[in-house]
C-alpha cells in the first residue's frame, strides 16, 4: 500500500528551489513530488522527481537535496537559494559521495565490470534495489546467469564493510559473498536463495517466527567482529526528537516529550547486525520459520543488543500501517518478549525516524513513540 508523504515547510522551499533550476534550465515544470525524505547528518536530505519541458521537449529528472557544508558544492553539484535558504542539488546518480553509484546505473560499463569478472553471461536489466543518499546504493545485476549485486558506499568504508562480509562468511552465517570490490566504494556480491520474508509473514506462527529470529541473533552474536556497529538508536532518542521537531513543528512538544523518555545503560556490546527487520531476512520456502538468508551486514559489529529489537519492531509497525499481512501480529509477540525499557526508547526513536522520512504519518510516528513511554507509578 502507498502512502503520499506529509507536506512540510521545508519542501515547499524546496520546490522553489527546483521550480528555480527548471528555469535556469529554460523550461518550465510539468510536475514536481517528493518521493524519499530522510534525516542525516547534514540536515534533511530530499529526494524529487522533476518533470519539465522545454524547447526541447519534455524531461524527467531525479534530484536531491541537502544542506551544504561550508558553503561548498563538490563536483556535480550545485548551490540554489530559495526561501527557505541555500540548499545543495545533484542529479541522481551522480551522487558526490557516492562516486562509483554513476558507474553500476550504466549498463555499457557494468558489461565492461562483468567482463572482468569473467561473467560470461548476458546482461538483461539494472534495477536500483535501495539507495540512501551519500550514503550507499545496491543495484541488482540481472544477467542471463542470475542476479549479482552492486553495493555501493562511500570510498573510505569499502575495506570495512568487505571485512564485515569476509566476517559473517567465515562464521557460517548466510549473508551475500563478497565477488569483488574496488577503492571507489564498490562490492560486488552474489545473490542468495530463499525467498524474502516479508512474503510469508501471514502464513507463519509469530512465535515460531520469533523464535528463529532470537536463534539467529544468537549466531551473529557468535560472530568474531571486532568493528563497532552503528550506535544504538536509544543512544540517539535526543537526536530523533530534535529533528522530527525542525521538521514538524506542531508536533515538537510531543517530540520533546518523547525524548523525556526513561533510557536504561546499555550492557556490555555483542556483534549485533545493526539493521536487523524482516526486509533483511530470507526464508526457506518449504519452511518460512527456517531463516536461511541474511542481507545488509554492513552495520553489524560490536553494539547495543537492543538496536536489533527495536529495529525489528519499528519495521513491522511501519510494515502493519502499510497493510503487509501478519506485520502486526510478529509485532505484537517480540514487543511481548521485550526484556528492558532501553528497546522501547529505541524503538521511540526509530518511529520519530520513520516520521521523519515520511514511511509513517508524522501524527501516527509521534503518537506511537509516546506510547511506548513507561506508565507513571
């Protein structure tokens, strides 16, 4: 199910802004709509689809946009004033960060890339499978031998995130091999059977679902990583509020509220996978409480066990309120095994962050946070 995103002050701005660049293109806009919103360290990062026509006819772009640092602009970008200030605009996929993204969209060169590879197989599609800004993009390789994927991140992390692969794959866990990787911030991985959980969801027993889910945690947990993970998002509930509040100033008292919220220490780290949801999660098809796949490890490390939780339940909260059969009822069942307050602060901090990139109604993604805050004794 399809949710149009929450209309904010700063994306009014922001269509000014790319109304602007429509007219120094010397074209005028056909349609403009926001289509990913999501909160970074440099501000909000929004990304539009920009319709225009022009004397020579009509075009469609992908554009993003952020918060410049020092008033700089790399290389494929640009610097536009509007109302709202000075944002930073690149063209999708010449993401500044994110150097070898270009590359993987291009299918002359992902031939030239799989020809090294000594793929002797014919390319029959490319097909962006995620993408963050400036932060990483998977695209998904379709060739006559079978799928492959493009890992895009950022130049200085490629040897940490190869390191992570290498990790789980020594371990025995069943994440994608590492094929190849280059120093522009590129991985290419093989694919991996089983079929995506969120697939069988409704067909399965929560609790048996839950069960596999706590057995495989237990495995990472096994894992001999010494790479911090991502911090845990209780770590990050101040962060959360502030910005849910910028971004929706209605809701900013309830934002603080929820940011009053009681955060428990955490305990001593464990190899957590950082990102854990069901999205994550690949499943045997003869029996969908084996889980036989596990994607995106570039976060797991050394961390806060109660990162996975929290992420596993605010995904599934997010799925439910999508319409996704049987979300909500493996929701219900972890949050029953919930063992400390701190998963609840970090779950109120991932739904501000749900909020905050429009994949839950803001009113909803706040309403939700303060729910789970402690009843006064």
């Amino acid at each position: 199910m399809m949710r149009t995103m929450t209309t904010t002050d700063r994306d009014a701005g922001d269509r000014e802004v790319l109304e602007a660049i429509a007219e120094a293109w010397g074209a005028r806009v056909v349609d403009c709509a926001l289509i990913s919103r999501e909160s970074g360290a440099r501000g909000v990062v929004a990304g539009w689809r920009l319709d225009v026509e022009g004397d020579d006819g009509a075009s469609s772009h992908v554009l993003y946009l952020d918060d410049p640092e020092d008033g700089l602009a790399p290389a494929g970008t640009a610097l536009v004033t509007g109302p709202a200030g000075t944002r930073r605009v690149w063209r999708y996929p010449e993401d500044p960060a994110l150097p070898a993204l270009a590359t993987v969209a291009v299918p002359d060169a992902v031939r030239v890339l799989l020809g090294r590879l000594g793929v002797e197989a014919e390319l029959t599609g490319l097909e962006l499978a995620s993408y963050r800004p400036g932060r990483r993009g998977v695209v998904r390789i379709v060739t006559t031998a079978g799928d492959l994927y493009a890992k895009v991140t950022r130049p200085d992390r490629v040897d940490e995130l190869a390191a992570r692969h290498d990790a789980w794959q020594a371990a025995g866990l069943p994440s994608p091999p590492v094929l190849a990787r280059s120093s522009t911030g590129l991985l290419v991985l093989g694919a991996l059977p089983g079929r995506p959980a969120p697939d069988v969801l409704a067909e399965v027993d929560p609790a048996a679902f839950a069960d596999a889910v706590a057995e495989l945690r237990d495995r990472i947990a096994g894992i001999p990583l010494d790479l911090p993970a991502r911090p845990g998002a209780a770590a990050r509930l101040d962060w959360y509020a502030e910005r849910f509040g910028a971004l929706h100033p209605h809701l900013a008292g309830a934002a603080a509220e929820v940011a009053r919220m009681p955060v428990p220490s955490a305990a001593d780290p464990v190899v957590v996978h950082g990102d854990l949801h069901v999205g994550q999660l690949l499943v045997d098809p003869a029996d969908p409480t084996r889980i036989v796949g596990v994607l995106d490890v570039d976060t797991s490390g050394l961390g806060d066990a109660t990162n996975d939780d929290a992420a596993m339940w605010a995904h599934l909260v997010v799925s439910a309120s999508r319409g996704l059969p049987g979300a909500a009822a493996l929701a219900d069942e972890l949050r029953g095994r919930w063992s400390t307050q701190r998963i609840a602060a970090g779950a109120a901090a991932l739904l501000l962050g749900h909020g905050l990139s429009g994949h839950l109604p803001a009113e909803e993604a706040v309403g939700l946070a303060l729910s789970l805050a402690p009843s006064p004794a």
